[in-house]
C-alpha cells in the first residue's frame, strides 16, 4: 500500500514539473511572439519611412533633373544672345564708319555746290550773265540757262541725298544700339538666372545626398528589424519544438507513472492474497489442533460444535474471498471503464472537427510589399490569395485544410513555423489589427 501512494505521488510530482515548465515554455514563446510582433511594427514603420524618403528624394531628382535642363537652356541662350550681341556690335562699327562716310561725302558734295555757286553766281555772275545775253539765238539761251538749272538741281539732288543717307545711317545706329542695349539686359537676366537655377540645383543636390543618407540608415535599421524577426521566428521554432518534446515527454512520464501505479496496485492485491492465504492457513492449523484435542478427550457433543463452528469459520472465509475478489475486480471495471470512455471521447472529437493539432499561434498579413516584400505575388503553392481562404505554415502539404474558430482554410502559402498559422487578409490594415492570437487547430483531410 505505501509503495502504491508513493507511486502516485510521484507521477503527480512529475505531471505538476512538467506543467509548469510546459507553462514557462508558453511564456517564452508569447514573449517571443510579442517581441516578433513589435519589431514586425517597427519595421512596417520603417519601410513606410523608407518610402516616404524614397517619394522625396524621387522628387528632388525630378526637380534636379527640371532645374539641370533650366540651366542647359540658359546656357544656349546666353551663348546665342552673345552671338547676337557680337553680331550688333560689328553691325553698329560697320554703321558708325558707313556715318562718317556719308558725313564725309556730304560734306564733300557741299563744299562742291558752294565752290560752284560761288563761282557761278558770286564770282563769275557777269560772265555767267554774259554767257547768256552772247548766246547767239533764243534757243542757244535756253539751253545755256537749262545748263544751269541742271547744276543748280543736280547740287540740290545730291545734297538731298547725303542728308537722307546720313539720317538712315544714324536711324539704322540708334536701332542697332537699341538692339544692342536690348541683348546686353537679356544677357545680364540670362547670367542672372544662370547664377540662380545653379544655386537651386547645387541645393538640390545637397538635399538629395540628406535622403540618401536617411534612406540608408533606415534600411540598415530595416535589415537590424528583419534580423530581429528572423531571429525571433527560429527561437520560437526552437520553443515550440521544446514544447512538443515537453508534451511527448509529460505523456511519457504521465504513461510510466501510471504504469507504475497499476503494477503497485497489482502488488498490493497480490500481497493481500498472500496475506489471506497466510491466515487460512493458520486457521487450518488451529482447527485441525482443536479437533485433535476433541477426539482424544472422547467428547462426541464437543465434536460437533467444533464441526459445526468450523463451519461457520469456512463461511466466513468464503464471504471474505467473495468480497475481496468483487472489491478487486471491482477496481479493474472501473478503471477500465474510465479508460474506455476517455477513448471514445477523443475519437469522437477527433471524427467530429478532424485531427487535433494543438493550441496554435495566429497572425495575419496581406499581398503588400510591407508583409512580402513585394506586392501582387502570388502564393508560394502558386495559387492566388483569398481572403477567408488561404493561409501559410510550414510542416504540412499545400492544400491541407484546418478548421480554425470554425473556418475552414486551406494551407496555400509558407512563412511561418508550424505551429504559427498566418492568415490572409485584404488589407494591411486588417491584418494589424488581427494582432496576435491562439485557437485550437484541427486537420480536416
């Protein structure tokens, strides 16, 4: 009987070690689950920071990009105004010696007209009267006098026309120094906006090296959280496999302490049969000494009431075996009923919601470049993702069905250990708010 409570004390010392070390195994892996999932968090909000820097710096590059064809243009222009501006100054050296020319010839022709009025009119006007009142007819005066209108006409002429060659001359000189004046301001707004699309460019640049270097730091911080994840996924990994040898180690020792109990307790019937057997044949002893004693004093009445109280002892064994056999067999009935309908319990649960696989973790994710890496992929079993449907996890065949809170998904997709199931969601933010969950999981094919 001692042998048989310290049996049982011990397998409930064991099922109580291995339960609360099964319960620090939980604790670390949602330890390990909480942390996953805050670096997880941390590192969504990173590579939406990386985007956002990515967006910014794409800006900037087109803004360079406008701000380095701003320059090209003004450059060109510059340079063509230059060309211009050389041509106008040539044009105006070539006016100013066209002026002094035409100013020269007036001059000339001026000069010229005065010499022959002077000589016709002031010095030689009696030869010149003379030469008409000698002509010999009517008709020889009038060609002289018409000879003289001509060179009076023909001095007029050409006066005239110095005077309107040289104010050409000088309208062509201010036009072209107007001209000039205009190219000078439009290269001195060109130089200018020159000078300032080259300082906006140059900041540019300088902010454009700012993003780099922030979009370096966060992808790095980006690897470090990915390393975080990694890490986190095989310790859990590692956990959850502790914990299946915990399980298989608890039911082993559970198995063996109640192995050990049922062979203290088949002991502990058989030394009380041997107990038993011990005082029937002790009492033998006894009635056959007192029935020898009878028969040597002769008494034929004592006879009898030693026969018939050794009777009455032989009933009473016989009730005793009677009663220890049914208290016996009594035990095993029940023991093995107990069994029996534990048995059919668990089969009936298991041909009901299919094959129980445990107490699972549940996260979800979504097809966005945040969850995959990239967006739009299709699963790793080639399949598109659906929503209500597909789910990832590792150490089953793709197309396994389980029955999750009464849903029932298909395994389409990998990413997580098994025993971390990851449900498809539309939406990143569905699949945040999902958080982290535990259901029991059960195989249905």
């Amino acid at each position: 009987m001692k042998k048989k409570v310290f049996s049982l004390l011990l397998a409930g010392m064991l099922t109580f070690s291995m339960g609360t070390t099964a319960y620090a195994t939980e604790d670390a892996i949602a330890d390990m689950q909480a942390q996953k999932q805050q670096a997880e968090a941390g590192l969504a909000q990173t590579q939406a920071n990386i985007d956002s820097l990515q967006s910014k710096k794409q800006e900037l590059e087109n803004y360079l990009s406008d701000l380095n064809t701003q320059y090209e243009d003004l450059t060109n222009a510059i340079s063509e105004l230059s060309i211009q501006a050389g041509e106008k100054e040539n044009e105006l050296k070539q006016l100013h010696t066209e002026l002094k020319k035409a100013k020269k010839a007036l001059n000339k022709q001026y000069d010229d007209m005065k010499l022959r009025i002077q000589y016709m009119y002031e010095n030689g006007g009696t030869s010149a009267l003379e030469t008409l009142l000698s002509s010999k007819d009517l008709s020889e005066f009038l060609n002289n006098a018409e000879s003289v209108a001509k060179i009076s006409q023909y001095d007029r002429t050409m006066l005239e026309k110095c005077e309107n060659l040289q104010n050409t001359i000088k309208d062509q000189e201010t036009t072209a120094e107007e001209e000039k004046a205009a190219i000078d301001q439009l290269l001195e707004e060109r130089a200018a906006k020159q000078q300032e699309v080259q300082n906006l460019a140059a900041s540019t640049s300088d902010n454009i090296s700012s993003y780099v270097s922030q979009i370096s730091a966060s992808q790095e911080e980006a690897a470090a959280l990915t390393a975080e994840i990694n890490n986190a996924d095989n310790s859990i990994a590692q956990l959850v496999q502790q914990a299946e040898e915990e399980k298989a180690a608890r039911e082993a020792a559970q198995a063996q302490a109640e192995a050990e109990a049922a062979a203290a307790q088949e002991q502990d019937a058989e030394e009380s049969s041997d107990d038993y057997e011990e005082d029937t044949d002790s009492y033998e002893e006894d009635s056959s000494d007192s029935q020898d004693s009878s028969e040597t004093e002769g008494s034929d009445d004592n006879s009898e009431d030693s026969y018939s109280e050794d009777s009455g002892d032989s009933a009473d064994e016989d009730i005793y075996e009677e009663n220890d056999a049914d208290s016996y067999e009594g035990d095993s009935d029940g023991s093995e009923s107990e069994d029996t309908s534990d048995s059919q319990a668990s089969s009936d649960s298991s041909s009901g919601q299919g094959k129980y696989l445990g107490n699972f973790t549940l996260t979800a994710y979504c097809n966005c470049a945040q969850c995959c890496g990239t967006a739009g992929n299709l699963t790793a079993s080639g399949t598109v993702p659906t929503a209500g449907r597909t789910v990832a996890m590792a150490g089953v065949p793709f197309g396994t069905q389980l029955l999750i809170n009464g849903n029932v998904y298909t395994v389409e997709d990998l990413g997580t250990p098994y025993g971390h199931v990851d449900i498809y969601c539309d939406s990143h933010s569905e699949a945040l708010s999902f958080g982290l969950q535990s259901a029991e999981v059960y195989q249905l094919n």
